[in-house]
C-alpha cells in the first residue's frame, strides 16, 4: 500500500513488498532519513577529504565520480545547503555535463580512518561561477595550493541526508610517504610528508597522473580498441530423438493353399479321369457333328 511523504522510490517501494522488507524499510526512513543536515552530519562533513559522486544525463545515463581536497573542502553552507569547489581536471567535465542537463546528485563519504562510517546525501545541483560564489559566501577561503583554485563550484540542495552502516566499511590507516629529507637531514627517512608536497593538483604531467596505467593510450596509438569480447556462441539447437518405427500389425492369415501334388499323384489322376471319360462315352455311342460351338 503507498503512503505518502515517504522517501524513496517508487521501484524500491515495490520491491520491498515483494521481499517482505517493509516493515525494516519503514523503521529505517523514520530513524535515519532527513531532509537537512543536523549538527553531527555537518562536523563529519567538515572533517572529510573526500567523497564519491554519483550523477545522471537527461537520459538517465548514469557517471559516478570521486573528489578529493583538503578537509572542509566540501563545505557545509547552512543546514540544507553544501557546495564544493571543482578543481582543473581533464577538461571532460562529465559530471558539471550530467548536472546541466539533470540536477539530481547523490553524494557519498565513507570515513574510513576514524569513525568507519559513512553518510549519504541525496539533493539538486547547480553549477555556480567562482565570482558569483564568493560574492554570495564572502567567507569562502581562497585555497593557496595553484592547483586547488575552484574553476567553478557545486552548489547542492539537501533533499536527503541519512547513514551508511559501518559493518562492512574497511579500517584503513594512513601511512607516512617515504620522502628525501632536506638538506642536512640525513638519509631517505620515512616521516610524513606534507600533503601538497606528496599530490599533483591541477598537473597535466601524465606520469604523476598516473600514467597510462590502463593502456589505452598505447591502444589508441595503434589506431585500434580492443574489440568487445565475443559472446559465447548459441548451443546447437537440440534434436529430438527419432521417434521409433511403430510395428506394423501382423498380416490377417490368408486362405489356407493345398499343398503342391507330387507328379506321379497329378500322372495317376489325369489317367482315372480320362478313362472315366472313355467309359461315358462308350455308354452313349457315337454322337452327330453339331458345330464347334454348340
């Protein structure tokens, strides 16, 4: 049965009926979803260095992407609102694409070094030019790494703010860049780098972006792609067994045939019948000529 105001789909509506999930569903949207960022949301969004976005075209081609930049740089603008800066990239521009033509954005973090937990939140995007944004959030830091200056921001509007379970979250570490000391600092040590010295941002230098890792850059060199693999071919169509002769009904027995007469037994009647002959006609005596067809 629907009820109104609850979050959610209509697909995943019906197929929590159909899995018997209603009920969990029902006590899950009451607990955890809201439509705005309470205290707790925003200081764990305060902390984050990155995120997972996920975007769709006007035909609902879907893209999903991942942002990094120091903590804060998804910024919390008031309850129902965030941005973040979209630093210089390959120029496909995929994602701000996908915004202009469909403005629903889902946004996902996972904390995997402190809290192991993750926050999902759902809303409507718009693409914001730097001077536009500075003049409305004159409060907004001006980022001194060349390579972290917003070429435009992400505006977004809360619609959904809600938990992503820790149990299946990995704990992960960070651990120090093995890095050349200064001068004077002896030899390669393991110390912690500082991060604008360890990340490229904004670099067009293909090897620290790491390379042509995949090798399609060697393939599209070659003037070739690597052809889609070929579908499994089609089992034979199955042939039906012949089916077996059906047998034929036994012949109806025919009329009995005499057996053959021996020629001594066939010599020994014809001699009988004609001296049976030759005995009739003498009782009657000699007959006049009437004709050959009488």
């Amino acid at each position: 049965m629907e009820r109104a105001g609850r979050p959610g789909s209509d697909g995943e509506h019906l197929l929590q009926q159909r899995l018997g999930t209603a009920d969990r569903a029902d006590r899950f949207y009451d607990e955890q979803v809201l439509d705005h960022l309470n205290v707790r949301m925003r200081e764990f969004i305060g902390r984050q260095e990155m995120f997972f976005l996920a975007t769709a075209d006007r035909r609902g081609e879907c893209d999903s992407t991942f942002r990094a930049g120091p903590p804060g740089f998804l910024r919390v603008l008031d309850g129902r609102t965030l941005a973040y800066p979209e630093y210089r990239g390959n120029g496909v521009l995929a994602s701000l694409g996908n915004i202009e033509e469909n403005p629903h954005v889902g946004i996902l973090m996972v904390d995997f070094f402190r809290d192991r937990i993750g926050l999902h939140v759902n809303g409507r995007a718009r693409v914001v030019e730097d001077d536009e944004m500075r003049a409305r959030h004159p409060g907004l830091p001006v980022d001194p790494v060349p390579g972290r200056r917003a070429v435009v921001w992400v505006e977004v509007a809360v619609e959904e703010a809600y938990i992503h379970c820790a149990k299946h979250i990995p704990h992960l570490q960070k651990v120090p860049v093995r890095g050349r000391g200064r001068a004077g600092d002896g030899p390669r040590t393991d110390r912690p780098r500082e991060p604008e010295r360890g990340r490229a941002w904004g670099t067009d230098d293909v090897k620290r972006k790491g390379g042509d890792f995949f090798g399609a850059a060697a393939e599209a060199r070659e003037g070739r792609r690597t052809p889609p693999a070929e579908p499994p071919a089609a089992p034979p169509p199955r042939v039906s067994a012949a089916p077996a002769p059906v047998p034929r009904p036994p012949a109806a027995p025919g009329p009995e045939l005499p057996e053959p007469a021996r020629p001594e037994e066939w010599l020994e009647e014809a001699e009988r019948v004609l001296a049976d002959a030759r005995r009739r006609a003498a009782q009657k005596g000699p007959q006049p000529f009437s004709g050959w067809f009488r």
